[in-house]
C-alpha cells in the first residue's frame, strides 16, 4: 500500500511538473501595476509549450501567437493611448489575469550611482536627497509606477529581469532612483498620463558592462576591455573553488568584526569604517564588458519605451579615451536591440567634484569624460543635462543630493526634444570663436533668452597665447557673445571655459541652464 502510494505521488508530481513545465508565463516585466508604452506597438512574450498556442488581449485587441521550437513566443498589441487601469490577459492551456495596468510613457534608466541613488537614505547612507522628509511625504503619484531591476550581472544573456512594478507613494518612493523619481514627477504633472520607470543601474558601474558582446566585438578600439574581462577569466575559473572558499572566510570574519563594532558604544559609523571583501568572480563585477547588459538589459528587450535617461561616467576615468565611442556604441546597441529606431537618449554630464580647483586649466581623465559626452551630443536625438555646479557647497560628495535640480534639466530636454514643446532645453553650447587683437569673441548655440553671469560676474574663463600657458580671463558678456582677454595676452589664440574637476563655473542663459565645459582649441 506504501509502495502504491508513493508510485501515485510521483506520478502526480511528474504530471505537475509537466504542466508547470508547459504553463504559458510572461516574462517578468509583465505584472500587475505595469504600464505600456502608448502610441506604438506593445510587444508581449514569454514562454510556454513548444507549439502552443497563446492569446494576448488587452481592451479590444486579441492577438495569437505560437510558441516556437525552444517554448519562446512573442505578440505585438496595437497601438494604444494613454489610460486606464485596464487588464491584460494571456491565455493557453492556462490563463493569466494581469491587473492594474495603465497605458503611458515608459523610460529605461540606466547607469552608475549618481541614477542608482535613492529619494531616501534607507540602508545607504550616502543616499537621500536635499529635503528628504518633505519628499517623501509629498510622494503621492499613483501613475507613476516603477519596475527596479536586481543587481543580477551575468556571463549569458538572461530572459528574465528580477525585479517588480511598484506604485509610487511615501512608503515605496524612498527607495526609487532619485533622478528617474525627479524626471518622471515633471513628466506626470505637466502632461498629466501614467509614466513607467524601468530602472537598472548600479553603483561604480563602467559604460561599457551596459554594452552586449556583440557590439563590443564589433569596434577595434575597445578590443582591450574585452580582452581585460577575458584575462580575469581565465585567471579565476580554474581555481574558483580556492579563490571563493578564501572570499567565505574573508566575509565571515568581515560580518563579525562589523557586528562587533556596532555593538560597541555609539559607534554608528562601524559600517563606514570597515571595508567589506570584494567578491572575487569577475562575473560579479560591475566594471567587467558586457556582464550588466546580459544580466540587466537583455531580459527588458523588447519591452517598448519611449526613451531612455543615462548617468554614469566617474568609472570610466581608466578608459576615458575611448569613452565617447563606448557611448556612441551603447546607444547604437541598444536601438539596435529595441528596435524602435533612434529613441530619444538623454543624460547627465558629470557634475562638478572635490575641492575648488585653483588652476586656470587642469587636465585630469573626468575632464577628458566631460569632454567626451559634449561630443557625445554628435549622437541623433540626444540632449545632455549639464550639472556642472549640482554639487553646491558639498563638492567633496561624488553623489550630489540636488537631485530635483538633475531631474527638471532632463525633463526640459525631454519636453522640447520629445514632446515638441517650443522651449530652450540645453544651456550655452560653444559653436565658434573670432580673434578680436588682443581678445578672442566666443560664439554659442542654446543662447535662449540671453546670457547670463553668475553673481554678475563670469568666471572660470581661462586664455593662452602662443606659449599655450593658460592664465584667468576676464570676459564679458556682449549680446549673443562673449568677449574674453587679459592684458598680459596681446596676441590671445586659445580659450578655455571649466576646465577642471571642479571649476568657477558661471555662464548660463536666462533659462537657467548651464554651459558645460569647452575649449576652443585641439592642443
């Protein structure tokens, strides 16, 4: 009698199993509170039985699709507008009832720690934004929904994105990237439809761990950080048991000591002071090729957007030569892999960092970034926001908590560039210059309504004559243009503006938007 019954329990879990095995599942994206992409077509897929049959309805729409050799199978819904809350149902041998989902906008949100910083502190405390309190609390946007995607990097393209869709409030939004938060309340309260937040990022992140294989194999010049990731390949894998039962022992004695030192009186900076080990599997690391997109990007293609907003830079100072085509590269992948054609791209350039810089002119490897994402903006249907003073009087914090300030420029940018509103949406851009004797005047694009002095006086201005010895500039304002000299430079050829870590920046135009950095010559 045992017997038999054990024979049946199997047999019912191997049935289970099969049907589980054949069960239609959509990929992780979609659940309940999600919100579609409005006005384009909507891609749905997911797995089931091989051949199996599946329906896709959403309002009036009923599409079928089968799934192919491999259990994979994809629909693309009609077009949609903006509204809800609707239901989607997918139907095979089995149904699914996804709730609560409204049609909208939807913006990827990537990079390093700067979109990775949350509203609040929580559990980090180099988090939390300028009056996190009040932010918190005034948090009450129900269509703003927000799918957060794990730190969950891998050596293989993954199918399924860890994470899940939540409804902003004072109890979820603490926990939101700070930028997409800022960015997306600007987007619902002018045009008043749900917007979806995809975001994945994470700190200390390079570009070029967002980029798959593929696209980094195709470009010569960034053969030398695939060929970094593979060394430590082949370092590690061989003897991975040694190097990981060694990090075990490493990190066991790290979470002693640090509960060791929170129990100590008052200390409530333990976590601070002590340096956790760092795991070893270069798989796991946010600054090897590729490993972020296989992980974190490739699961989220094909769900449709509308754009995507970028901050990350402050990790590629090692190769900050190659940065302008690692991004000409991401952006070209990723459109590529979406096919949506060039969806609109908008990021921050690196905001002004550590102590005021005394030099006219200082070099350093985040002024050749700088440098690199102007040049960027070469890119189709690209704006950048410039945050060139966001750190204020906390220059030495690398995660300014100004954060409002980042999310308004990138919704300008957003408003003009993909919405068609009729307003300035970048600051002075340097277009050209003219010697002038002893002065040189300086042309801009993005002048708006005028330019404008910080504290009525321009600074950070620097000029070099034919020993190329930069000094201080002083400049001025005339009409559309600036006109820059120093009495000791009769015979001026070169101009720089901001070129340091952390400049005397001054010049913007009326509308409040800042020039970035810029140099009027190639030496």
């Amino acid at each position: 009698m045992n017997k038999f019954v054990f024979v049946i329990t199997f047999v019912l879990s191997l049935f289970s199993v099969l049907l589980l095995q054949a069960a239609v599942t959509p990929s992780s994206l979609f659940t309940d509170h999600m919100v579609l992409q409005r006005g384009i077509e909507i891609p749905v897929w997911g797995t089931a039985a091989p051949g199996e049959r599946v329906t896709v309805k959403l309002n009036k729409a009923a599409i079928t699709s089968s799934a192919d050799a491999s259990g994979r199978w994809m629909v693309r819904l009609p077009k949609q507008k903006a509204g809800g809350p609707y239901t989607v149902e997918i139907k095979g041998t089995n149904t699914i009832t996804i709730n609560d989902v409204y049609i909208g906008d939807v913006w990827l949100c990537s990079g390093q720690s700067n979109m990775d910083m949350t509203v609040a502190k929580e559990d980090r405390y180099w988090c939390g934004v300028q009056n996190e309190a009040q932010e918190v609390a005034a948090a009450k946007y129900p269509y703003i929904r927000v799918f957060d995607v794990d730190f969950t990097p891998n050596n293989a393209p993954q199918a399924n994105a860890v994470g899940k869709w939540e409804i902003c409030s004072p109890a979820t939004v603490g926990h939101f990237s700070a930028v997409a938060y800022f960015f997306a309340r600007e987007m619902y309260t002018r045009y008043k439809i749900p917007i979806g937040l995809v975001t994945s990022a994470f700190g200390a992140s390079t570009a070029e761990t967002w980029i798959s294989k593929e696209a980094l194999e195709a470009h010569p010049n960034l053969k030398s950080l695939l060929d970094a990731y593979n060394q430590k390949l082949e370092k590690f894998l061989p003897d991975s048991s040694s190097i990981m039962g060694k990090y075990r022992e490493e990190l066991a004695a790290y979470k002693g000591n640090l509960a060791a030192a929170q129990a100590a009186a008052g200390d409530v900076t333990a976590s601070k002071k002590l340096k956790a080990p760092r795991n070893p599997n270069p798989i796991l690391d946010q600054h090897n090729t590729y490993v972020c997109y296989n992980g974190m990007i490739a699961p989220l293609i094909p769900y449709a957007i509308k754009g995507a907003l970028w901050y990350q830079g402050e990790s590629n100072g090692p190769s900050a030569k190659l940065y302008r085509e690692i991004m000409e590269t991401l952006v070209a992948d990723w459109r590529k892999a979406w096919g949506e054609g060039n969806f609109p791209f908008l990021y921050v350039q690196l905001a002004n960092y550590g102590a005021p810089v005394a030099e006219p002119v200082k070099d350093d490897v985040m002024m050749t970034v700088r440098e690199a994402q102007v040049q960027n903006l070469s890119i189709p249907n690209t704006a950048m926001a410039v945050a060139i003073e966001n750190a204020g009087d906390d220059p030495k914090n690398i995660h300014p908590k100004n954060k409002q300030a980042i999310g308004y420029r990138l919704g300008v940018a957003a408003r003009a560039k993909v919405y068609g509103e009729k307003i300035e949406y970048s600051g002075p851009l340097y277009k050209s210059y003219k010697i002038e004797g002893n002065s040189i005047r300086l042309y801009f694009d993005h002048v708006g309504s005028g330019l404008v002095a910080k504290d009525e006086k321009l600074t950070g201005f620097a000029i070099c004559g034919k020993d190329r010895k930069f000094v201080w500039a002083n400049a001025r304002i005339e009409g559309k243009t600036i006109v820059v000299s120093n009495p000791e430079i009769t015979n001026p050829i070169a101009v720089r503006y901001a070129w340091s870590v952390n400049p005397p920046a001054s010049l913007s135009n009326k509308e409040g938007l800042w020039a970035p950095n810029f140099r009027t010559d190639n030496f």
